[in-house]
C-alpha cells in the first residue's frame, strides 16, 4: 500500500515505536519452541528500535539469551474498542548492550525514571531489539508490513547531535519547561501538563508527562547541537504565534 495524504505508514510506525512505553513481548521457550509472551516496559534508542530492561532471572530473558529472535507488540491504547488504534507487530533479534550501554541506560530511565532502582542490580541488563521487519494495522484496508529502513531513522552524519542529545534534554528540562509546554500544547493539541524532554533524535523531540507521551516531528532533519537549538526556537515562535504571543525570548540557547 502507497502512503496517501493522511495515512503515512513509515511515519505511523516511527510515532508508536518513539511514543511506546509498554509493550507484548513474544520469546521461544528454548526446550520445546513454545512462544511465550510477557509485558515489559520499553523506551527508544535514537534511531527508534526499542530498548528494554530485564532480568535474567525472568522467563523472556533466559529465553532470549539461547535463542535472541524475538516479536514485539506496541499499540496505541485508543479509548473504546483497542482494535481499532493503531498497532505494530515488531520482529527481530534481542542484543544484549556492550558499547552502547550508557546511551541505552540514559534514554531508558528518561522514560522510565523509577527504574533506577534497579539498574545497579547483577541480575538486571539493558537489552536493544534490532528490527527485521514489522507489520503495521491502522484501520480497514490500512495493514502494511514494512523493513527496517522504513521505520528507524538514519543516523549517520547526526554524530554531533547525538553528542549534544544529554545536555540538551537536560538543558531543556531545566531552563526551558514553557517551551515545552507550548510544543504539547499548541503545535500538538495536548492538554496542559508537567511535559518534560525524554531524548531527541535527527527528526524529532519526545516529550512525557507521567504515562501520557508526545512525538514532535520536525519540519528538517537535524544533525548538530546548532541546529537543534535554532529549530527549537523556531518552534516556539511557531507555537506562540498560534496563541497571538510575541516570539518571546529563544526556547534554547
């Protein structure tokens, strides 16, 4: 199916993989081949594939460590009948985290912040689900399988900004909670909150307040520090100008 002017799988897909915070995960138990299905929270690693914490002391786990295939559900939780959001099947290979395990703990407890309790345990490990593919259902005559390169967002040449990401999410919770706001709030139709950063990437902010998570895409790729603060500015005059505010002073600087 070809994307149409409301309905962009690539982009639907890319939303619930940034926006997900729990997901179904289906293992194989490694004696007899049976799946097994768990729940477990989630956050997002920068290029969108989903990152997990978890125990070696929990059935999925001991099943991924003899055989790493894996399916992840996500869905959009919609009031009423939860068939009718939008929901991704995610298959691929569940990797164990070596060099890239400060950057998995990072975003995961940005997501997840009282999950630091655990992080400290031996028994407790960061694990990150490489995608081969998901199959996409978002309605009536609207399911699409699509690859990887469809749904995970290219980082190559966006080293800086991926540098700049911790202190940036951490400038903007610290000095800058009103921009954030007016992202939530006039550019995505959110309701008022404590909207807070929880990681950045080359096409968009994540924001959350408690349970409740919002993906603000941005109208250019970015791949540096630089221009991650003049977009964000840009943005705020963009918000505000909704409301009949002055652009006000920069939302990042």
């Amino acid at each position: 199916m070809q994307p149409t002017s409301d309905f962009d799988p690539g982009k639907l897909a890319k939303s619930l993989l940034r926006r997900s915070r729990q997901g179904a995960l289906a293992t194989l138990m490694p004696d007899s081949g049976d799946p097994y299905c768990s729940l477990v929270n989630l956050a997002s690693h920068p290029d969108g594939s989903p990152i997990l914490l978890i125990s070696r002391l929990a059935v999925h786990t001991r099943n991924i460590l003899a055989d790493n295939r894996v399916s992840l559900m996500l869905d959009e939780r919609a009031a009423g009948d939860p068939l009718e959001g939008a929901r991704i099947m995610l298959s691929g290979r569940a990797e164990e985290a070596n060099d890239q395990k400060d950057l998995l703990q990072r975003r995961y407890l940005n997501a997840h912040p009282s999950a630091e309790a655990f992080v400290s345990f031996k028994d407790f490990s960061f694990f990150q689900v490489r995608p081969t593919g998901t199959h996409l259902v978002a309605g009536f005559g609207r399911i699409v399988d699509l690859r990887p390169e469809q749904f995970l967002t290219d980082l190559a040449g966006a080293e800086d900004l991926l540098a700049a990401e911790e202190g940036a999410v951490e400038h903007m919770n610290a000095d800058h909670r009103e921009a954030m706001s007016l992202y939530a709030t006039r550019l995505l139709g959110a309701a008022e909150g404590d909207w807070r950063c929880t990681g950045c990437d080359p096409e968009g902010l994540d924001m959350q307040d408690g349970q409740a998570t919002l993906r603000l895409d941005f109208p250019e790729r970015v791949t540096s520090g630089t221009a991650l603060r003049k977009i964000l500015v840009r943005l705020v005059g963009e918000a505000r100008a909704k409301t009949g505010e002055s652009p006000g002073p920069a939302a990042a600087h």
